[in-house]
C-alpha cells in the first residue's frame, strides 16, 4: 500500500504503517534491489536546525536509491521570513522531486504539503518526528516476534518523539506508557488523539509522573531533557527529571530488556553512560542505522505510485 507523503504519524494507517516496516526491512536485506528507485531525480532537503543522523540518513539514502540530495541549511534564515513558505515549496517544487523538511514548525510542513507540487516528507517538526518513530519500530520489528505483545515505556520529556512514538503506538495496538515530570507531558491535544487511536486498537496507553510507576516493560525509551532550540538551563529542570533518568536499576525494577534512545543522548542526565553502552540492553545503533532504511522505504513507497 503506498503512501503520497509523509508528514504526520496518525497521516498512516495501521496497513500503510505495518507495511513501510517490512519493507525497510526488506530493503535492509536486498538495498540493490532498490537502487533505481530515485534514479535521475533530485531531492531538496530543508533544514533550519543542526543535524547529524537525518541529514546523513537521508543523504546516503537517497543516494543508495539512485538519487540526488540538495542540502538547504540555514543559509536562508527560517522558513516563511525572507520568503513566504508557499513561495519556498512552489520554487522548490519546479526543480526537485520531493521535499524533506525538518523545521522549527508543524505549520512550515502544511505549508510546504499545500503549495507543493511533489511529495514532502516531514523531517522533524515541533510536533512529530515521524520518521524516527518508524524506524524505532522497525528496529523493534527486528526485536521482537510480534509487536503487539510488546509494552514500551517513554521515560522523560513529553515532546516530539514521544508523541511520534505514542501514536504509531495507539495505531498498530503496542501498549505505551509514558512518564513524564509534572508539567512536562504531551500536549492534551496529542493525547486525546492517540487516546483514541488506542481505543480502536485495544491497545493501553497509560501516562503517569511517577517515575516508581512506570510498571512492567519490555522497551524503555528516552530522549534528551531539553529539545533543540529549547534555551532551558539543565540547572532549572534537573530536580525535577533526575528521578527520571534511565539506568540499571530502572531496567531490572521493569524488568525492559531493551533500551533506547534517538540520540543524541547527554549522558549522565536523562541515560547513564553504563547503560547507553551496555550492548546486552541497548539498540541505539540499530536505531540509528534503520533510519536510513525506514526513509528509504518512504521514499520507495512514494514513488512506486508515481
């Protein structure tokens, strides 16, 4: 089942999403099988914050499909400032064949989907990281037998990760418990949503700001305290999150045999560096290299229809 773009993770159903992780992993296992996919077509990649696993992910991606990456950083100041958004897709659009976009905001992305006349991928944005969830559960794909008997558990700062990670959750029907400081959690909004994508699934999805009640898990997740172009002080939330950080005695008291995190990671603050290491536990790496397969299989998925 092909998809058009890829801009938000509730954009996808449970068929389009499932089938986007058997085929990265296909893909993972025959990349030569796939090597004219993009052959003689370009890809415009937008990104107005700092990277290093999206932007090397996608660029080797592209060009292991047989196409073409164009790097736009932040030479051109942020998106809808020197130009509007609906100017920056409909140029892009005469000379690219798609877009990637990791940008400041959500609303860049609509933007960008709107007046564009060839598929956009959203890269990051405030309120979703959607290619990072997939690759997360294609890494737990690799895992696990069957996602649906894994219960996984976001420990930390409710953002745009968890919120990715939350709704492909409610979707494909894995329970998904997220512990968050208190007011620090998802935006009402989020939850309501996957709150009732879990509903139709029959999955549990449970949020908690205790960090003694995150319960049984086979999966702890965690991200970085303070997001990207976020100017909080460690110093000011570190009372507050430290009963949140993920180690050793976090993984034996759930009992997770599994942890992970999307990098990258301030060691010693929301991981212990033991743990980040400890190859018995952590899937970091795999992580990051399905990356490159998960945007792979976007792309694959995009234009076998076109």
């Amino acid at each position: 089942m092909t998809i058009s773009q890829f801009l938000a993770d509730d954009s996808q159903s449970k068929s389009q999403i499932l089938d986007l992780i058997n085929l990265a992993k296909t893909i993972k296992q025959n990349p030569a099988d796939y090597s004219q996919v993009l052959a003689g077509k370009s890809v415009a990649m937008i990104f107005e914050k700092p990277s290093l696993r999206t932007h090397v992910s996608f660029d080797i991606g592209i060009a292991k499909l047989g196409g073409h990456a164009l790097y736009l950083g932040q030479q051109n100041g942020k998106l809808g400032e020197r130009e509007r958004v609906s100017d920056y897709a409909k140029n892009l659009s005469c000379y690219a064949d798609a877009i990637v976009a990791r940008v400041f905001s959500h609303e860049s992305i609509t933007g960008l989907a709107t007046h564009a006349s060839v598929p956009v991928i959203n890269a990051l944005c405030d309120l979703y990281h959607p290619c990072q969830a997939l690759a997360d559960f294609v890494t737990l794909a690799e895992q696990f037998d069957d996602l649906t008997e894994v219960k996984v558990a976001y420990v930390g700062d409710g953002n745009n990760v968890s919120n990715s990670l939350m709704l492909v959750a409610a979707i494909l029907g894995v329970d998904f418990t997220l512990a968050c400081p208190e007011g620090y959690g998802p935006a009402p909004e989020m939850v309501a949503k996957a709150q009732a994508l879990a509903a139709q699934s029959g999955s549990k999805l449970v949020l908690t700001s205790d960090a003694s009640a995150i319960g049984a898990q086979d999966v702890i997740y965690t991200d970085t305290w303070v997001s990207m172009g976020d100017d909080t002080k460690f110093a000011d939330i570190e009372a507050q999150f430290m009963p949140f950080q993920v180690n050793h005695a976090m993984m034996e008291t759930t009992g997770a045999t599994k942890v992970m995190h999307c990098q990258p990671a301030h060691l010693e603050h929301e991981i212990t560096t033991a743990l980040f290491d400890d190859e018995k536990y952590s899937v970091v790496f795999p992580q990051a290299e399905n990356r490159m397969w998960a945007q792979m299989a976007v792309f694959v998925s995009i234009f076998a229809s076109r």
